[in-house]
C-alpha cells in the first residue's frame, strides 16, 4: 500500500517556499520539480537540508518528494548520493537516467554526476568539477550549480574566492546563503586559519538557527581544536534539536569515552 504523507506534514512543506534553496525549473536550470506543488515544495526542503549537510532530513525530504510524484530525476540523484552504495544506489541511480530523458542539457548533466566511478580523492574531485563547470558556463545564475562548482575547485584557495563570490550574490538577490558560511569555515580551517573559520561557524549559527548543522559544525571545530569539553557541548545540543542526527549521536560517544564519562 502506497505510504500516505501525514496532513501536518503536507500543510508545512505548502507554507515553505522553494524559491530561495532550489533554482526555477525554467529555461537552462536544472528542472527539479514536476507538476505537483508539495512534490516541489518537499523538494525544495531537501535542498535546504542536503545544503547544510543535514543528510537525514534532506534524505526524508527527497524520499517524500518520489512518494507524492515519482517523475523527479534530481531526487533520484540526490538520494544516489545520499545511498551507500548497493542495490538502493543502482535503482536511484536508473531510475534518474531514466527519467532525465528530455529534461533540458543541465538536467542530464547533473544525472551523468552518478556514473563517476571513482573512489573519493583530487581525480574524483576534478571529474565532477569538469561536469559542474559545463553547468555553469550554460546557467551562471544557477545557485545549486555555483555552489558545487566552488566546492570542487583544485585549490581551497579557489574555493574559497569562489564561494565569498556566491556569499554576496546570494545575500544580495535574497538567496539561502547559510551553507555558504559553513563551507567557507571548513575551508578556512582547512588553510589553518583558524580564527577566521570560527568566526564563520559563529555566523552560520546566527543565520541557521533552526538548523542543527550549525551546531555540529561548530562541535567538529572544538573536536579539532582537542577542546573536547566545548565540543561535546555543542554535539549534545545538536541531538536537542535532532535527536538522529548520526553525526552528533556518534560524536557523543567517541568523546564520553574520550574523557571517561
């Protein structure tokens, strides 16, 4: 029997407007959406989530989307991503080439993303990083697109550039833009600057408050820094706010045990 989505759910996602996570579906965009408007919105909320790194909540988002219109290839794509790999990962990933079928360039652009079959390292990196640029030449103001195409950069000094360009234009057209704020502290610590990455992770949790990301991110920082005291401060209210988050949950134990608690 087809799972039905609970009203108080469908009434939320309705309120929830897409405009300022996912790009229009229009012209050279990547087409996300199909007809049915919660289909598009839990979508919407998907991008939002699987943004900032909140994989549960961005993989029941996506899931929800398939189960009000099967027809979205991008939400195959995303839980290909989000799928260890197995036979869930394969289906996502026929049923996104399947349905991708007349969609427009940039759309099929982003399902040839899971046919890279290259474990995680430069080369991987560099591959996707060929095909997000392709995006980008054909749709600048692609928002989704100007993000993975900074992420994958060759340099962290690229990406970093990169993603302070998208940060303004962002908070300039009244876009998301707390994803950006994290990214640009992980990156920042990255270069071991690390007084300028936690000023980032200070601002990304000033602009996603409801998120419970921000809190992670900030725990991983203290985890780094060997202040495991402050970091499990920050792991423990991240499971307020998500008690599944498996991030945080994990974190948690490794440092109860790290200290002997």
């Amino acid at each position: 029997m087809k799972k039905l989505i609970p009203v108080i759910l469908v009434v939320t996602v309705l309120t929830i407007s897409c405009n300022n996570t996912s790009d229009s579906t229009d012209g050279k965009y990547i087409q996300w959406g199909g007809e049915n408007e919660v289909a598009n919105a839990m979508v919407g909320k998907g991008v939002l989530h699987f943004y900032n790194a909140e994989w549960e909540k961005a993989y029941s988002f996506f899931t929800g989307s398939l189960e009000v219109d099967s027809s979205l290839f991008a939400s195959h794509v995303v839980l290909a991503w989000l799928t260890p790999d197995g036979e869930a990962d394969e289906m996502h990933k026929s049923k996104a080439r399947e349905l991708v079928k007349g969609k427009n360039e940039n759309s099929n652009l982003m399902v040839s993303l899971v046919d890279i079959d290259l474990p995680a390292g430069e080369e991987r990196t560099a591959k996707r990083h060929e095909i997000w640029s392709k995006m980008h030449e054909i749709e600048p103001d692609g928002k989704f697109i100007h993000f993975f195409y900074a992420r994958t950069m060759p340099t962290v000094r690229n990406r970093i550039n990169e993603m302070e360009v998208l940060l303004e234009e962002n908070k300039k057209t009244g876009r998301a833009y707390a994803h950006i704020l994290n990214n640009l502290g992980y990156l920042h610590y990255a270069e071991d600057e690390k007084a300028t990455a936690k000023s980032y992770f200070d601002k990304y949790l000033e602009a996603y408050p409801e998120g419970y990301n921000p809190l992670d991110s900030m725990g991983e920082f203290y985890f780094n820094e060997k202040e495991y005291e402050s970091a499990l401060k920050y792991y423990e209210n991240a499971l307020d706010k998500y008690p599944f988050s498996i991030s945080a949950t994990n974190k948690v134990k490794e440092i109860n045990e790290l200290l002997g608690n």
